[in-house]
C-alpha cells in the first residue's frame, strides 16, 4: 500500500484505520464469497469508517480554516483507503482469478483533480480502469462490483474502461481526455501496467506536442471565461470564474506537460516564476481551496457558484 502523503489535515490513523476494517471485514465475511452478501458487509462498514473520516477533517476545518492543501489531500487519501479495500474485496473475495493471465491484468487510476491528489469535500471520483490488451470477463467482473459498492457508497463516480493502446488513441483525439490521464495515479492492481501506461503517454503522446497543447488549454481558458463573465463577478463561481481555480489548475497542467513535474516549487528553478510570482499563486490557490471546501461543507453537496447568501456563511467560517 502507497504511504500516506505527508502533511494531512488529520493524522492517517485517526482518518481510516486501514488494519482495524480488514480485521472487521475479515471477521463478518468468514468464508462467504457470494457477491450480495459480501457486499451487504462491506458497504455499511465502509460508510461509517468513510464518515469517521469526513468527519474528522470537517472539524479539523473549523479550527484551520485556510488549510485548505492539507484538507484536499486528506479526502484523496481518505478515498484511496478506500478504494484500496473495495479492489481486494472483489479481487481477493468475490472474484478471485482461477489462473491469471495477460488479459487478466487490471490497474485502477486516478484521473483529473482525484489524480493530483485534490478533492473538495464533495468532489468527483474520477477512475480510469486500465486493463490488459482487451478487458477479459473477470476484469469486467471486478470492475461492475468496485462499482456497485462505491454506488452503494453514494459516491459520484466518472470512469473509463481502456488499455493502454485506447488511451494513447484517444488522447491524440481529444485535449480534453488528454488532460485528464496527465494527472493520472496509481491507486491499486497491476503496478507494471501503470508504469507502461505513464511511459508510453509521456513517449508516444505528450512529447513534442508541447505547442498544441498549450493552445488547447488556453482556447478552453478563452472560451470558459466568455461562458463565466468578466473578472469581477458579485456572485462567482470559485471552480469555474475569470481567475478561479481552473485558471490556476490551467497553469499547473501547462507547467507539468511542458517541464514534467507535478512539483510548482521546481518551477521557480526552471525559471517560470519568480519568488514572488510563486508565493502569489499559492496564496491564491490556497485560499480559492479553502473557500471551495466551506462552501461545500456549508452547503452539504457540491457547490461552486459563491451566492449572496453563502457568502455570508462562509465568511464566517473561515473567519
């Protein structure tokens, strides 16, 4: 299992105990491998730990309300738990492979803002399941019950089903895609296929399409900001708006395409920012961070239009 990132809002242990479930689930499944009733267990002891842990980073907001990196972090790690839990179940439980082969093969991926590592309190839960030259019927399997069970979980769940070779096809197609795999993560499965994966998108596809992604991205920047409005909106959207986080998350996806690195501190060596251009965007990224989760927290759902009334409450929460 990937180590817990450094500098959560909450510590590991008092977000997910990993160790403590697994004992649970180990206990209340004994030998049942029918798929209904293993997800009859599963699933209620997923939403309590899951609550546990939203809960925790929640009140850990109130008392730090500006950060904001250290909450997003905490619900993408919270998330990867489990997702961690849910890939054993079907794989370890209700369909474990009888004589694995390279069709067999099976890695599940974070993409978008879930695979930067960035999730407001109810953000998407984007997954690319990556599969071996064709999906083969135990893949499919597993992959319709890790469903099932973060439905169950009343997730909201953007997905894919591809190998290599269809990433690669639609990623030269579409910027849109191309985007999302940029920021793809390892969660769980066939680490070597990930690896292929990110090799071959950074050999076969990003290098030297440097240009014409960085005009895609600013056409969508153009066009996002004449559907959003000018600059100084009274009531604006904190994701979407003329210097909202997509801007700043337009920048970092341009930056890492063309210096290949997720790290903005790196940034200032390679000379794209100066000192003080660098500690202006985290500034600002992390109080549009901060802003995005109260209203989330205040509005109990996803939310990113900053109303009149909301103003107010989050204000007030974040002091």
């Amino acid at each position: 299992m990937i180590p817990a990132p450094d500098a959560l809002i909450v510590p590991a242990q008092d977000l997910f105990d990993t160790e403590a479930l697994r004992a649970s689930l180990t206990a209340e499944i004994g030998g049942e491998t029918a798929e209904a009733k293993v997800r009859a267990v599963v699933v209620p002891l997923l939403k309590t730990a899951r609550t546990r842990g939203r809960d925790a980073i929640a009140k850990a907001l109130e008392t730090q309300p500006f950060a904001s990196r250290e909450a997003t972090r905490a619900y993408s790690w919270l998330t990867d738990q489990i997702l961690h839990v849910v890939f054993a179940a079907a794989t370890g439980v209700m369909h474990p492979p009888e004589k694995p082969s390279e069709a067999d093969r099976l890695s599940v991926m974070a993409v978008g803002g879930y695979g930067r590592g960035e999730m407001a309190p109810f953000s998407d839960v984007d997954l690319l399941f990556l599969t071996g030259r064709t999906a083969s019927p135990w893949a499919e399997r597993v992959i319709e019950s890790i469903l099932y069970i973060l439905w169950d979980l009343k997730l909201k769940v953007g997905h894919a089903t591809r190998t290599v070779r269809d990433c690669l096809r639609l990623g030269a197609e579409d910027f849109t895609i191309r985007t999302a795999m940029l920021e793809s993560r390892f969660i769980t499965g066939d680490p070597a296929l990930a690896q292929d994966f990110e090799t071959r998108l950074q050999n076969e596809l990003f290098k030297g399409s440097e240009r014409a992604f960085i005009a895609a991205k600013l056409d969508e920047r153009d066009l996002r900001h004449e559907k959003q409005g000018q600059r100084y909106m009274v009531e604006p959207n904190i994701k979407e708006g003329k210097g909202g986080l997509r801007d700043l998350q337009s920048l970092f996806w341009i930056t890492k395409y063309v210096h290949l690195t997720d790290d903005v501190s790196q940034l200032v060596a390679k000379g794209v920012f100066r000192p003080e251009e660098d500690e202006t965007f985290r500034q600002a990224d992390r109080f549009l961070w901060a802003v995005r989760c109260h209203l989330h927290l205040s509005a109990n759902r996803a939310v990113e239009q900053l109303t009149f009334d909301t103003q107010v409450e989050v204000a007030e929460r974040m002091g």
